[in-house]
C-alpha cells in the first residue's frame, strides 16, 4: 500500500514538472512570437523611410497632363509622379529627361512598356497605373497610398459595367430621386462606331434621356458630374447621334485611350468631343468618385 502510494506521488510530481516545463516553453515561444525578428523590423523602417505614392493623384494626373498644351504640372501629384518616373527609369524604360513630375505622354507610353512586361495586355497595359503593377514598380523604392480601381464587371439595364460604375451610377440616382436607364455600356469594343473607341473600356456610359424636358437632362448631368463622372448632354447636332448623356467616370483605372483624353479635357474645360470646343455642361467642382466619397 504505501508502495503504491509513494508510486502516485512521484506520478504526481512528474506530472507537475511536465506542467511547469511546458508553460516555461509556452512562455518563451509566446514570447518570441511577440518580438519581431531582425528582418521584419529591417523590412518596417525601410518601408517608413520610402517615398509614398498618392495612387489617386497619380492616375488623376496621368489623365491630364498629356491633354495639356503646356507643361503644367498636376496640382498635388508632382512628388508621386517624380517616384514612378524615377523607378521607370532605373527600369530603362524613361529617359532622364522625362523624369520631371509631369506624366505626360512619355510617362503614358513607358508606364504601358512597364505593364507588358508584366505579360499584361489590353486595357491592363493601357498607361495608367493600376494598383497591381504600381506595387510592383514600386517594390524597394515606394509605397502607395489611397489605391483604387474598378471592381467586377456586372450588369445593368442588359450592359456591362464595373462596381465602381455601378456605384457612382446608383449615388447620382439618389441625387436625383430617380432611376438612369442605360443606353449603352462599358467594354464594349467596336460596339458603336460614332462612341471613338470612349466604350471600348470600362467607366464610361451613355445615360438614354427619352421622354427628359431640357432642365431635367441638364440636372442628370450635374449629378454625374457631382459622383466623379465628366458627362455632358449630347445632341444630334454634334455627332451621328440621338440626344443622350455621356458620362466617363474619371480615374477609372480600366478607361481606354479615348476615355482618359476625354476625362483630361473635362478637367481643362472642353467638352471632350474632337473639336475640343469649351465644356457645354454644368459647370460645378470637379471631384473623382473617392473625393465625393469623403466629402458626403
């Protein structure tokens, strides 16, 4: 008996051992996970002490500064653009003399060489950054803040449109107090001849204005344009066309070629048709959708 009771408490005692011996190695492992290791602090500071790229001033000035007639550069987008420009050119792929803040078509033309190297095509290779590739430009040399882009494609009223499309076109309609009926979409290549490629990709719709007296098409279009979109009223007069609102969402990442031209001229007062005449829409702050976003 006092064989096995002897046996029970060495049990005991081996068992408590155990116990303390393992919350020691707990302990220790917690702490260890608790203390960042030498890379991970090396990898903090070097990414504190990197330039920031602003991603929205970036894009916002990639679709004005080729359409200027001048080299005046973008307000609040000179040291973003001068981080990619310098990371291009280590790239080989911007000349040194390019390298001045202003994202012009030069920097439109490197930026694309950029994305294809990256085995990106299309609309993904179309000059502006987007936030994949500007990460990966900027690997070692900057971090990007404030990224955007266009979400998934959807539908609505039978076209293609993307979420962020989607997004702006249901914001204006609350505006509004009324429902927007599509008359054409987004990606839509080739779709319609008289658009110049504007739809070919994303952002950019035509609202149908049937059965809108003159003072309602005017507010539709001041709506759009209050949510991000550079819209106008177009009419026959212009173009091979019925009346109709066109509206390009501004810093759509997905826009084509047409599409940012036409985003640069709205910024710079035209009317975004190839005459370039002055803008014929409500004039009224310009803002890209995030901007509305943190304002109301």
């Amino acid at each position: 008996m006092a064989s096995a009771i002897k046996t029970r408490t060495a049990a005991t005692r081996l068992l408590a051992a155990v116990a303390v011996l393992s919350g020691l190695v707990m302990s220790v492992a917690q702490a260890h996970a608790a203390t960042p290791s030498p890379n991970t602090e090396a990898a903090a500071a070097t990414a504190a002490t990197l330039p920031v790229v602003d991603m929205e001033a970036t894009v916002k000035a990639a679709q004005i500064d080729p359409r200027r007639a001048d080299s005046t550069l973008t307000p609040g987008a000179k040291d973003s653009v001068l981080a990619v420009e310098r990371a291009l050119q280590a790239r080989g792929l911007l000349d040194a003399r390019w390298v001045d803040g202003y994202f012009g078509t030069t920097t439109i033309t490197a930026y694309s060489a950029f994305q294809r190297s990256l085995g990106y095509t299309g609309l993904d290779a179309n000059g502006l950054p987007g936030a994949t590739s500007l990460a990966t430009l900027g690997q070692g040399r900057f971090t990007v803040s404030h990224k955007i882009g266009p979400g998934a494609k959807l539908q609505r009223n039978g076209y293609t449109v993307n979420t962020r499309t989607q997004d702006m076109l249901t914001e204006a309609e609350r505006l509004l107090g009324f429902k927007l009926t599509l008359s054409q979409g987004s990606y839509n290549p080739g779709g319609d001849p008289t658009s110049a490629g504007t739809h070919d990709g994303g952002g950019v719709v035509d609202i149908s204005v049937d059965g809108m007296s003159s003072s309602t098409r005017t507010s539709v279009a001041k709506a759009l344009r209050q949510v991000g979109f550079a819209a106008w009223v177009r009419n026959p007069n212009q173009g091979d066309w019925p009346w109709h609102i066109h509206a390009a969402a501004i810093s759509d990442t997905d826009l084509s070629t047409q599409a940012q031209h036409q985003t640069g001229d709205y910024y710079l007062g035209l009317n975004g048709l190839a005459n370039q005449a002055a803008d014929d829409g409500p004039r009224i702050p310009i803002q890209t959708w995030e901007e509305y976003q943190r304002t109301h």
